[in-house]
C-alpha cells in the first residue's frame, strides 16, 4: 500500500510537474522504480539500527516499514548510554549518505535522459533521505535525535529513567507544535497539513506513552521479582495430557489461563495457556504444547523487576515463570505489575510479604 501510494503520488504529481513531455506509461515506470528505491532507502535506515544493535549484543526482534517512516524493534535496549547513542544514530547517518550519493548521481547523470526524468527522480530521493535523516534527528523522543538526547542526558545523571522522561517530553512537545502546524497550513489550503499532523500526533502518542512507562519504571526502582510474583502458582506437569489437565480445572474450579509447566523433577520448562490446549490434542501431553523458556517467558526471582518489564511485554493471559535455584518460585502476570505500579502510586513498594497468592498445582499422581 505504501509503495502503491507513493508511486500515484509520483507518477500524478511530482514527475509531470518537474518533466512534463513523457508519456504516462513512463512516469509510472518511473515512479514505481522511484518508490520502491525509496522503500530500500528506509530499509537501509532500519536495517543501520537493527545491525549496530547486535553487534552489542541486543537481540531484534522485528523491523517494521510503514507509511511514516519505519520501526526497528528489539527484545532489550542497550545497556549503556554510549551504545543508546551509537544505535540511535546509525540510522539517520545511513539516510544522509544516502542523500549524498543520490545527489552525486544526480551531477553524472544526462540531464535529457527519459525526458528528465532521471534526474529529477534522483533529486527526489536525495531530498528525501536528507529530510529523513535531518527529521529524525530533532532531540525528542521517539524520534532517533530523542534517543541520542537520552543518552547524552543518562550519561549525565546516571539515571536512566529521568533522562528517557525528559526526551519524552520534548517529544510531547514537538508532537504539540507539528500537530498545530498541520492545522494552520491545512486551513492555508495545502493537503500537507494532514501529513504533518498525522506526524505529529504520532510523535505526541509515543513520547506520552515512553514518559508514563519511565515514571512507573521509576516507582518500581528497587522492586525485584520476588516482591512482585505470585508463589505457588497453579502448575501444569508437562507429563500429564491436555484431557486430563483440562478435567482438573474444571473439577478444582481453577480460572486461571495461563500455567507454567514442570517435567518430572520438577524443573520449569516453559508457559502454556489454555488456547494453546485448546488447539492440541486431548491425548496430547502439555509438554508437546509448551512455549519454551526463553528471555521472555523467564525471570529469576532476584532479578529487578524493571529489567523484566524491558524485554517483555506481558499482555491478559500471558504469564513468565519465575526460577530459583533452578525449581519453579512463582509466576509473574500482569495483575501482579499491575498491582505493583498502583502500589507504587500509592507511595508504597512492594516486597516479597505483600506478593498474592494462588492455589497449589496439582500433585504428580
């Protein structure tokens, strides 16, 4: 869809404003080489994030191109305030030597060649990438620019939840202005607006949301795992079959949807749910449907529980198993971080004495 957007807005506007004697056949060919060009070039961009960051060893978990621009997603951020910056800033530095090479071709390239058409097509692209790069470098979060203010500022106070905070309200407040000045340049007539508007509202929507989470982050400062989890938590034996499982929910009366699962000596080997039974056979054994332990599904008790937050995304239903000494202590849910932040709100921190409690597992026949 993105692709096909841009090449009508190319092949409709752009190119017959700039070389007006082709035919329409040719600004389409052209137009739709311009946007996927474009395309690569965003990709370059993310790619540029995603690449620096493993070489510190962070883990992508998905680069995601759209109509605004592109998302590079990882499963942790780095931990230190000289590689935030180092990954933040690849990608805009790839945009603006992207936007020079376009326009060195742009200098070699006949001027008459495709009714030039070339030229104007390599014009566009470097005009595009240098904005890019140049707009995303403006120091507020979650633009690139915002991550590189917020390393400048955790280097300096050390605290990196106050820096992420303070990037996220300039952030707040560049979202402010690109959204009012979409609003006058659309009352001015000029379609634009709606793009920087769209833009802007973004920006705001994701400054709001990263200043809530380093404030919450902020209150849970201290808070381990342990404080927070559920102990003894329902268990499901991996051995067990999905019939025979599902026959002891419902006699015991249990309502939770999500379980971690022990093998035989009791060692935790992952977290399964009921839609996940569901789709399995009766006769199955759970252990055949289990999503195995990994960074996401596991947690050690003493760990800080900010740092669980960071590379997990806990959604209604979704659980973590959290591990001591290698046995099954308890699992983690989103009631429970939920639980923590409006404690924390309260001005009160939660310690292991204030965890819930849930019903015991049921015994190894």
């Amino acid at each position: 869809m993105i692709l096909a957007l841009l090449a009508a807005l190319l092949a409709g506007n752009v190119l017959p404003g700039a070389a007006g004697d082709a035919t329409a056949p040719v600004y389409w060919i052209v137009a739709i080489t311009v946007a996927a060009v474009l395309m690569v070039s965003l990709l370059a961009h993310e790619l540029a994030h995603a690449l620096l960051a493993r070489r510190f060893g962070v883990r992508v978990k998905s680069v995601t191109l759209w109509a605004l621009g592109g998302v590079t997603t990882f499963d942790e951020e780095p931990v230190t305030p000289r590689a935030n910056a180092l990954v933040a800033a690849a990608g805009p530095v790839v945009s603006l030597v992207l936007g020079g090479l376009f326009v060195v071709a742009a200098r070699c390239v006949d001027p008459t060649w495709l009714y030039g058409l070339a030229i104007v097509a390599l014009n566009w692209l470097a005009a595009m990438n240098v904005l890019l790069g140049l707009f995303n470098l403006l120091p507020a979060a979650p633009l690139d620019g915002g991550r590189v203010l917020r390393a400048l500022l955790w280097a300096r106070t050390g605290d990196r939840d106050k820096a992420t905070a303070m990037a996220a309200a300039v952030g707040q407040a560049l979202g402010f202005g690109l959204i009012g000045w979409g609003f006058v340049t659309m009352m001015s007539g000029y379609f634009s607006g709606v793009w920087l508007a769209l833009v802007g509202w973004f920006i705001l929507g994701s400054a709001s949301a990263e200043r809530q989470q380093a404030q919450v982050f902020g209150k849970l400062r201290g808070v381990t795992v342990r404080d927070v989890m559920t102990p003894h938590p329902v268990i499901a034996p991996g051995w067990w079959t999905v019939d025979a499982f599902a026959a002891h929910l419902a006699d015991d009366g249990v309502r939770h949807r999500v379980f971690p699962v022990v093998d035989f000596e009791g060692r935790p080997v992952g977290v399964v749910g009921l839609p996940e039974l569901a789709g399995a056979r009766s006769a199955a054994r759970i252990q055949d449907a289990v999503r195995p332990l990994d960074r996401r599904t596991r947690a050690d008790a003493a760990e800080p529980l900010t740092d669980v937050l960071r590379r997990t995304t806990l959604r209604p239903g979704g659980a973590v198993a959290v591990v001591e000494d290698g046995k099954l202590a308890g699992v983690l849910t989103l009631a429970d971080i939920s639980r923590a932040v409006d404690l924390s709100r309260l001005g009160v921190k939660p310690t292991a004495g204030s965890a819930g409690s849930a019903e015991s597992g049921p015994s190894p026949p």
